[in-house]
C-alpha cells in the first residue's frame, strides 16, 4: 500500500458497522445501497 491509500482502506469497515449499529443487520457487500438495506431489515409483524 501505498502513503495515500492508509486513510481509505477501513472506510468501507467503518461505514458497514455504523449501517449495522443503527438497523442491527450485517451489510457484507458494497456498496451499501439505502435499497439493499431497506430490503434486508426485518419489518414489524403488524398482524
């Protein structure tokens, strides 16, 4: 690696875990879609 590429290589990590600390659903593919994690958070039983 080179000196410039130190800042970007735990960004993707770091965006995933907030993603899964604020729905609680593990985002393993990128990019991290608003529709992917839309579709993998479980709803509420409203029956």
């Amino acid at each position: 690696k080179g000196i410039g590429e130190l800042g970007i290589v735990g960004a993707p990590a770091a965006i995933a875990n907030a993603v899964w600390h604020a729905t609680g659903v593990r985002q393993r593919d990128l990019p991290i879609r608003p529709d992917r994690v839309i579709d993998t958070h479980p709803r509420p039983n409203t029956a």
